[in-house]
C-alpha cells in the first residue's frame, strides 16, 4: 500500500514538473535571463533557428511566456493562438515594450497587433506543418503582433 501511494505522489509531482516545464506552460515565468543586446535589430530571421523564444512583459512585475519564434521577409513576428482568452495580449497592448529572447539573446523590443489581414495571412502561411504544407487560413482567435528594436 505505502508504495502504491509513493508511486502516486511521485507521479502527480512529476506530472507538475512537466507541466510547469513545458514550452507552452500556462504558468508565466519570471525575468528573462541573458546577454541584452541593444543593437538595431533589421533581420530577425536568425529567431527561425528556434522554435520557442520568450517574450517578457513587465505591467506591473516582468513576466515572460514562451511563445513560438516567427519571422517573414526578415521581420520578427509573436503568434498567439486562442488570444481573445488570454491576460498577455492585452497587457502587451496597453504596454508595447517588451523583451523578446531567443536562444540566450534578449533584445529590448515594441510588439505591435498586426491588423492587416494580408500580412496576417502570409505570416500564418509561412508556418509549415510537419508535413511541409501551408497552415491554411488564419483562424479567427489567432493574433499575430510585430517586434521591433527599441
């Protein structure tokens, strides 16, 4: 019986862990840690060699969320799927300022609501999935906001 409730417990914290250590966990994280670069940022495609990179938003203390890294035509992009229900992206629009990190680089950046549907869609179909074709169209609940240097 005492190994069965220890096998419990050791699997529920383990089920914790990885939640909270998952890419795309619900809980946000702290502030980013890294070397800040300062320097005018022109070309973000370099973020395409990550998959997630970390987006630090500080209204009223620095939280960070991992998000997936985008770039098109060389501009830095942050996508947010299901937006309309989460706490970030309206933080991110009363407050631009932002901090984007991608690898162990973390780059002082305005994040921007893209609103034009062309340049939504063309961003959106970038994305490839694992079978190499385009996403499709963009959903209704998906937001895509710009970086840039600040």
């Amino acid at each position: 019986m005492k190994r069965v409730i220890f096998g419990a417990l050791v699997g529920l914290v383990l089920i914790v862990i990885g939640i909270v250590l998952l890419p795309m966990s619900p809980i946000p994280g702290g502030a980013l840690r890294g070397d800040v670069v300062d320097d005018e940022i022109s070309d973000w495609s370099f973020v395409m060699e990550h998959r997630f990179c970390r987006l630090e938003i500080s209204q009223p203390n620095p939280t960070s969320r991992t998000v997936t890294c985008l770039a098109s035509d060389g501009q830095g992009y942050v996508g947010c799927m299901r937006c309309p229900d989460k706490e970030w992206p309206q933080m991110i629009m009363e407050e631009p300022a932002a901090r984007y990190q991608a690898g162990t680089n973390i780059y002082p950046v305005t994040v921007m609501k893209v609103t034009d549907p062309a340049e939504r869609q063309r961003v959106w179909e970038s994305r490839r999935g694992e079978d190499g074709e385009p996403a499709g169209p963009v959903p209704d609940n998906y937001w895509l906001f710009k970086i840039t240097s600040r």
